[in-house]
C-alpha cells in the first residue's frame, strides 16, 4: 500500500477524502507524522498556496504528500474572497462571520454567479503534479442547511435545488471542485501504479 501524507489538519476534508480513495492508499494525517502546527499560507494564489504547502512538508520530512487550496470566488466581487475565503471576515477563521460578510457586499446585488475552486498539488519523487477542481453555482440571500461547512450554508451547485450544506455528504463529495480535483489526484495514482 502506497504512503502518502495530506498536508491538513482540516478533519472534515480528510473524511472527504477517505471516502473518495476507496481505501487503496494509506493517506497519513499531520496529526500522524507528529506535526501540529499550520503550515504557512502566504502565496497571492490559491495554486501557489497549494504548492507552499506540499513543499513545506515534503522538504521537512521527506515524504510523498499532496496538500490543496480552495477558494471561493463570486463573479460580483471581482473573485473575491479567493484566496482569502477562510480568513475573510478576520483571523479567527468563523466561517459565521465569512458567510454574514459575503452576504451584506451582496446585498441588493442581483449577479449571485461563483465558483469554488480547488488546486492539489501532489509532489511525488520529487516530481510536481497539479490538479484542479472547479464547480459553479449561486450564492443565496442567507443560509439553509446545516451540514458541511465554510459556505456550504449559501451555495447552491450549478443543476441542483439545495446547498452543499443540504444534501447529503456522499452527493456534495461526488460533485464539489475538492471531490473533482481529488477525483483527477486518484485517476492519476492509480493509473500510475498500475503500469
Ligand atoms: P481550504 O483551502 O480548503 O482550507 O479552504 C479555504 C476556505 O474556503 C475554508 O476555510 C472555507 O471557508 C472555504 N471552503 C473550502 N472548501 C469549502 C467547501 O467545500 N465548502 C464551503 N466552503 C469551503
């Protein structure tokens, strides 16, 4: 079995996932290579955040590993928060709060198109993969459901009824830009360990 690090130490993305890799890889946590802290994000892209990230685990212990950033960008507010979208509304990381602020610049405006965007930048032997993952949809006047989390409460996927925090996990995996970029991470792995 294969060994390879996802540099995260965001629970729910690791479920995530889990439930995507059909258990052919052994993913390791942070939490279980003994590293505790967060990884610094300073990069102006999410691509480039991404690829911080990986670089930052694989040349301090030398691992294989993959790490990924994810943004929400909404057309009206120029991308906006992008790169910023954990972190929008201040440091504390609320997502409450993230969501109550995307909400009021939105306020009275009638372009709710957006996009979330995910980048994993897979670093093995040395070599640099990137894959990408995108889904567009609506952002909401306020919030309905309670799954999930970030946005979830206020997007509504492209051809769907109900936000990400309204079906059920297993549906939001099988379409969000994190379950398509880790679908392509997948693909590729194990098309490459099966040449
Ligand atoms: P990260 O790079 O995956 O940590 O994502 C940065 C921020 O984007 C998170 O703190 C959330 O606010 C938001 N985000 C990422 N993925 C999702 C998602 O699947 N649903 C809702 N919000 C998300």
């Amino acid at each position: 079995m294969e060994k390879l690090v996802f540099a995260t130490n965001n629970k729910h993305k690791t479920q995530e996932v889990l439930a995507l890799l059909n258990n052919k890889f052994k993913i390791c946590t942070l939490e279980e290579i003994g590293f505790r802290e967060e990884i610094p994000e300073e990069a102006a892209t999410l691509e480039e955040n991404a690829r911080q990230k990986a670089y930052f685990i694989y040349k301090k212990y030398g691992l294989n590993c993959f790490a990924d950033d994810t943004g929400l960008e909404i057309e009206a507010l120029g991308g906006a928060p992008g790169v910023y979208s954990a972190r929008y509304a201040g440091e504390e990381k609320d997502s409450n709060a993230n969501i109550e602020k995307v909400l009021s610049q939105l306020n009275g405006e009638k372009n709710r198109k957006a996009a979330f965007r995910t980048f994993i930048i897979l670093i093995l032997d040395g070599k640099e993969y990137v894959f990408e993952g995108k889904v567009t949809g609506t952002i909401l006047q306020e919030t309905k459901g309670v799954s999930g989390f970030g946005y979830d409460p206020v997007f509504v996927p492209d051809g769907y009824n109900e936000t990400f925090a309204e079906m059920p996990l297993d549906l939001k995996n099988k379409i969000s830009h994190r379950g398509l970029a880790i679908k392509k991470l997948v693909t590729f792995l194990n098309k490459k360990y099966n040449e």
